[in-house]
C-alpha cells in the first residue's frame, strides 16, 4: 500500500467520524466566540481543498459550508462593520485567495474523478433541479416591465441569482459528487447535530458577554452575531431540533440524540424570537411523536417519559422569574412587531396589485420604510429589505409569475417527501417545514444561510434516504 492510499483511508476514517464534527463546530466556535475568523476560514477552506483532492467523494464538504456560514462574530459582521474580515482592507484578498484555492480543487475533482467527474457529473439524473430552475428563471425575470429596472435592474438581476445559488447550488453539486451507496445514513442528521452545538455555544457566548437582562427587562436586541440576530438563530435552531430525533431511535447515540433535542429546545426559547419560539415548540412537539412512534424498547420509552416530565419542570423551577420575564416580555414585544409587520404585508401587496404578473424587484418600489437591519451602504444595495411572509415576498416580488415558479418547486419537493414515505426522510422533512413554517412571519427563505442547508438536505434525502 502506497503512501498517498494510506493517507486517503486514514483522511477517509477522520470525515466519516464524528470527531470531524467536533472539529468543524470547535473552529466556527472560535470564529464567532472568540473572533478568531482568520484561523478558522484558514483551516476550514484548506481542510475542504482536502477533501476535494483527496477525499473519497463530497460529501464531508456539507458540514463544511454549513460551518462556515455561521461562523462571523458580531465584530465582523459585513452588514454592520465596513472594516469587517470580509472587506478588501481587513482579510478579503487573503480569504478570496483560500476560496480560489478551494475552487480550482473543486472543479479539479469534478473534472478528473473516474466515478462521477466530467459528463457523469453533468449527466446526473436531478429530480428537483428543473424546478429550482423554473424558480431561478422567475426570479431574474422579476421586476420586468415595472419601470424600475433602470433604477434597480442590475442589483436585483445579482440578488436573484445568489437566491437562485442558494436554493440550487449545494443540491446541484452534492447529487452528482457523491457516492451515495456508501454514504452513511445518519451523516445529515449529525451535520444537524454539529450546527446546533454550535448554535447553542454561540447563544451561550452572547449570554455571557452582553447584557440581555438589564433592570428587570430584556434587551433581545443585544441577542445578535455576525451572521444573524435572535431571529436568525431561532430560525436554525428550530430547523435543527428534528435531526437529533431521528439518532435517538436507534443505534449507539440514541441518549445523546435525545438530550440533543431538548437542548436545542431549550436554546430555542432563549433566543427570544418569537416567531420562531412559536414553530419551534410545534416542530418539536410532532418531531416528538413520531420519534415515541418509532420507538420499540419498551423499558426505554418508560424512562424518557420520565425524562422528557422532569427536564421541563427542573428548567421552570430553576428560571422560574426569566421564564415569566421572558414571555411578558415576548407578549409586549409580539404587539408592536405585529403592527409592522402588518404595515409590511399592506405595502407588500400594494406592490404585487401595482405589478401583478412579473412584480416590482426584490427591491421595495414604493415602500421605503420596510425594516433594514443593516447599516453599511455596500451591503444595502444588493442585499434589499424583505417583507417577512414568503407569499408576499414572492408576490410583491415576482409577481403571480414568482408564486408560479414557487409552486412548480414546492409541488417537486413536496411529492420527493410524500413518495415512498419513511422514518429516515420524516425528520428531514420536518425540518424543512421548519424553515418554511417560520418563512410565513419572517424573511428566512430569502436568507442565503438557512437555504443553504435546505438545498444540501434535498439533495441528501432524493439520492440517499429516497431510496
């Protein structure tokens, strides 16, 4: 055996291993804990050209983007601080060097694998991907014959198509760049797990830093990182708590997957985002039904009953005043952002009723007092204001031609899930409802981080759990 073959299986066995998460969460930790992105991007970049050059097929680079994507600290958020990591004065050129790197690894490996680069990657039968394209092709076209593509054309053409990226591009790369026969089956649902952990370590980390309780109140606007604020986070965590359901049905971690779902639970409500608190509790109450109607041992499910009695009690006993202070709070909270949302939804459709069939751009025509976070001027102008429901997002958008394309894509997912139904594509279902159940009061489809994982699920569920 040469010593380039015993380098690959060794690299092989570390992938496939849970240690690999623990590395992957440990450098987006230290990331956005600890502001150290430099570090972090510097060995998450090489690490993923590794696996490229060298790894069996692509699949260890999903965790890898999903990492990445929620790794920013607050202090190198680009929406935010102009002199971020991410500016061509703070550490871009040394980063846009590491992802050319990467690149040339990945179209290198595409090209070159005798398994599936060249034509086979290209010949790759995609069940979701003429969907994703209609919508793609929806999404350029948005705008059209509205009078504004003078004013916003070229941005909302660059904005749709990083929308279109988002949603495709993971499913186009991992459906044909994997070998899926020797996939393992549970490799998405501890890439869920690795994302949650993180997620809790960063939410920890704000706790510990910034003052969220202050006089009696909180201040969940404190609640934020260089990646997303409290909404953000809800978001991915109530996508997350499904996944560890699915590791406690069987097998070795069945403990470990369990506790996870109540941590990520209880991470979720400590977000203080409403709308996702909201879906959350209702992903997590069905995820765990299905998970007891799989469940066989009968002495096991005796003591997570037991479990699942005592955690709840223990949380409300010891934060018994945050939890009151929490959900007053959170009521006082839910009224106002109510009201402007509402505001949203009426300006939203005025857009939609002024251009009905191709929309008005991604861009607010009319309405310019649609909530932006945020306050670097680069940024605002190609990512724009969203209107926090998909529907009208798409209607004021895209017009009915953008809830046309919409449908064709969520009819194709929607059949994917419903044929040949199984435990293993519940939990990943259920996630995805997630995301889509939060999308209705917030923008969270539109965002490019949580549609990212969307589109490397889909492709894990059509070529390796679809089966």
């Amino acid at each position: 055996m040469g010593i380039l073959q015993s380098f690959r299986q060794r690299f092989d066995k570390f992938l496939y291993s849970p240690f690999y998460f623990v590395v992957l969460g440990c450098l987006a930790v230290l990331a956005n804990v600890f502001g150290q992105e430099l570090i972090a991007y510097t060995v998450l970049l090489l690490l993923a050209a590794c696996v490229c050059l060298f790894g069996r097929d692509l699949l260890p680079l999903m965790p890898v983007f999903a990492c990445a994507y929620i790794s920013p600290s607050a202090a190198n958020n680009p929406g935010v601080n102009e002199q971020s990591i991410f500016s061509l004065s703070g550490g871009g050129i040394y980063l846009g060097v590491l992802l050319a790197v990467l690149a040339g690894s990945l179209v290198y490996r595409l090209v070159k694998d005798p398994d599936f680069g060249g034509k086979k990657f290209l010949n790759q039968k995609r069940k979701l991907l003429s969907g994703m394209c209609v919508l793609g092709i929806t999404y350029a076209i948005s705008g059209l014959c509205s009078g504004h593509w003078a004013e916003y054309g070229w941005r909302n053409l660059l904005f749709a198509a990083i929308q279109f990226v988002a949603v495709a591009g993971l499913y186009w790369l991992f459906s044909g760049s994997v070998k899926w026969e020797q996939a393992p089956k549970a490799y998405v649902y501890w890439m869920g797990i690795c994302v949650g952990y993180v997620l809790v370590a960063e939410l920890l980390g704000i706790y510990l830093t910034k003052e969220i309780w202050v006089g009696g109140t909180i201040h969940r606007e404190h609640i934020f990182t260089g990646w997303g604020n409290y909404n953000s986070m809800g978001a991915l965590l109530a996508m997350m708590i499904p996944l560890p359901f699915y590791l406690a049905i069987k097998g070795r971690f069945r403990w470990f997957g369990f506790l996870s779902a109540f941590v990520f639970f209880a991470a979720l409500l400590f977000t203080c985002s409403r709308v996702s608190m909201i879906m959350g509790v209702l992903i997590f109450v069905v995820s765990y039904v299905f998970y007891l109607i799989h469940t066989r041992h009968t002495k096991g499910r005796i003591v997570i009953y037991a479990i699942s009695a005592l955690i709840p009690l223990l949380v409300l006993l010891i934060f018994q005043k945050e939890i009151q202070l929490l959900f007053s709070r959170m009521s006082d909270i839910g009224l106002d952002s109510f009201a402007e949302r509402r505001k949203g939804y009426e300006e939203g459709i005025k857009q939609f009723l002024k251009y009905p069939i191709f929309g008005g751009t991604f861009f607010p025509v009319n309405y310019k007092e649609l909530y932006v976070w945020a306050q670097v001027d680069n940024f605002t102008a190609l990512f724009p204001p969203r209107w926090h429901n998909t529907l009208i997002q798409l209607l004021a958008t895209g017009g009915v031609v953008c809830l046309f394309g919409y449908i064709v894509h969520r009819v194709q997912t929607v059949k994917l899930f419903l044929k040949n139904p199984s435990k293993d594509k519940t939990f990943v279902a259920l996630s995805i409802l997630a995301l889509l159940l939060t999308s209705l009061l917030d923008c969270h489809f539109f965002n490019v981080g949580p549609v990212l994982l969307y589109s490397a699920m889909l492709a894990f569920t059509e070529f390796k759990l679809d089966k």
